[in-house]
C-alpha cells in the first residue's frame, strides 16, 4: 500500500491516471501484441449485479459461496474487507485471500524497518519476507490458516509494466527493488514463474481453478495506484479465460473494493466512523454491510500485525477501521463496451 492515496505503488513515486481503466478492467479478454492489451466482449456477463439507487444496499452472500479475494499488498485485504473475512470463514465459508506482490518495493517501509539510508536489493526482498509474515499472522487473526493464504511473489510497483510492456515471455521484467526476475519467497506459489505477464496470467489462473470461487474480489479499477489496477486487469484476464474453457461459472459474481482514491476513505455518521460512498463514481453501485463489535476487533488486530507499515502510514491505514465495509459492482452496461488499447 502506498502512503497515501495519490501515490503509485509501494515505494514508487510515480502517477498514472488512465480513464479508459474501467472498461478495461472489466471487458479483460485480450490477445498480447508487443506489450498492448486488446479487449473484446465477454461472451456472458461477469458481474450480473443490477444498479442501484440511493443509500448503498445490502452485501448478500450466499451461504455456500466459495470467496477469493485478490491484494495487490499485503495489508490490502485487512483494511479493505477484513470484518467480512472474519465474519465469512466464522461462518464456515471457504475463503482465500491472493497476496500478488509482497509489497517489497516500499522504499520508505525500508528504510524505517531496517535503519537505513539506502536500501539494497537484499534489503528490500527481507521486507518482501517480512510482509509475508505479518500477512499470515494479520490474516490467522481473520480466522484464515495459513493454507488459505496465497503468494504470488511478482514485482512490487510492476505490475503495470508487465501489463503493458512486459506482457510476452521473452521479455521478462526486473524488479529495480529487489533486482529479481522470478518470486525470490518461500511458499510461492510459483517460484519458477519469471516476471512477465503471460506468467502471471497463468498464475492467477492456476489459483482460480484450484480454488474455483463464485465470489471474487479484486481492487475497483478507479483505485489510483497503478499496481491495484492492474491486479484487477490480470485477474480479469485469467477469470475470462477460465470462463471460456466451462472451468468458471458465467454467474461469477466479482465484488470490488476501493483503497487509494482522493478524499478516501471518506466517512459519515455523528462519530465519522462510518464509509460513506463516493458519490458520481462512474458505473459503480455500492452495498455495505455492518460490523459486529468482535468483527472490529478482529480486523483492529489484524491491522495490528502489519508493524511496518503502520510505522510509515499509521493514521491512513486506522482510517479504515469503520463500523462497516462498503463495495462496489459494476454497471453491467460497462461489458457492452469496448476498451481502447492502453
């Protein structure tokens, strides 16, 4: 996560704001032409959800959903849905949460964590490590086991660039934190996997089918950092994939959340302890559900674990510990549309 909402990715301080994200995002089947993404019309609707008017509705799951939800950072998934988490794998409910980079390139994070001035290549990959272990431990507080838990081990503040200009095999990108090729961490779940976008395509698609979710979550493709954009781009790819070969249900419902957006999160209510939707977000409707007291704790100690990163951005990341948890589907007109290359 970055430090605040108008900044890149972890340690990247580099912005990119593209319009033509959404339609993107959510058309996703594509052909790779020298890095360029060309998205053509799904053959069903991926997200059947109709739209909605007013104060958002309720978040209904359910009982037997089989939920995944993707992070584009390990911290993601806490601040964003961390009560629902708890409240579904409580529940019984199958869920999975897909770390796909181990935010490694967080400069600042860096420095703070290890007392340093410049951070080295070996340096950065120990943060790497050492956010996979808060993941574990903020997600067991979520009543997830560690089996449950999903690391893709890809390139912190590249993930953009393996969209768009690292896409083939042959072009493998290089992390410039941790001057790696391929996932440096243990328990990837590919660490043979290099740095491009084909591979991460393929990756993602290897934990969908094994998993075989009809409820996804991925960032919402108005997220201003670059790497959770482009989660959702990947995750797209690989859903419509799957979906062509009969492995995904055509009803797939997709859930999206938002982390890094301006004046976000922004609040409501006599104590402002509350989500309030962004009003004029384009082809976005909003449902919230409430927070159980235990259901706060839990996410309030699940934050807690994540001790590097609250030392950089401490009042960002407690700005999301809120009675309740707001999403947003999407406009099924938007998979009417067609997206430009990007």
């Amino acid at each position: 996560m970055s430090a605040v909402p108008a900044l890149p990715p972890d340690g990247a301080r580099r912005r990119r704001s593209r319009r033509l994200w959404l339609a993107v995002a959510v058309l996703g089947v594509a052909s790779a032409a020298l890095g360029l993404r060309r998205v053509e019309r799904p053959t069903a609707p991926l997200l059947p959800i109709p739209r909605a008017s007013g104060q958002p509705g309720p978040l209904g799951l359910p009982a037997d959903a089989r939920v995944l939800v993707f992070a584009a950072h390990p911290d993601d998934e806490t601040v964003a849905l961390g009560g629902v988490i708890y409240r579904l794998a409580h529940a019984g409910t199958r869920v999975g949460v897909v770390f796909v980079t181990n935010g490694d390139g967080y400069e600042r994070a860096a420095e703070e964590e290890f007392n340093l001035r410049k951070p080295t290549d070996d340096d950065y990959v120990a943060l790497g490590e050492l956010r996979q272990q808060e993941a574990v431990a903020a997600t067991r507080h979520l009543g997830l086991r560690p089996q449950d838990v999903h690391f893709l081990g890809f390139p912190d503040g590249g993930l953009a660039e393996l969209w768009r200009a690292h896409w083939l095999r042959t072009q493998p990108y290089t992390s410039p934190y941790t001057r790696e090729e391929s996932p440096p961490y243990p328990g990837a779940v590919n660490p043979d996997a290099d740095y491009d976008g084909m591979d991460l395509t393929s990756v993602i698609a290897r934990v969908l089918e094994d998993f075989r979710p009809t409820v996804v979550v991925i960032p919402h493709p108005y997220d201003r950092h670059p790497d959770h954009v482009h989660t959702t781009y990947f995750v797209t790819e690989a859903v419509q994939h799957l979906r062509g070969r009969g492995v995904l249900s055509p009803t797939l419902t997709v859930l999206t959340y938002l982390v890094h957006f301006p004046s976000w999160p922004a609040k409501r209510g006599p104590l402002f302890d509350r989500f309030l939707p962004i009003a004029g977000l384009p082809d976005s409707t909003w449902v919230e559900t409430e927070l159980t007291p235990e259901e706060l704790t839990a996410k309030r100690a699940a934050l807690e674990e994540y001790r590097s990163q609250l030392e950089v951005m401490n009042g960002f990341l407690r700005s999301f510990l809120c009675r309740n948890e707001i999403f947003a589907t999407l406009d099924a007109n938007v998979l009417s549309r067609i997206a430009s290359i990007h």
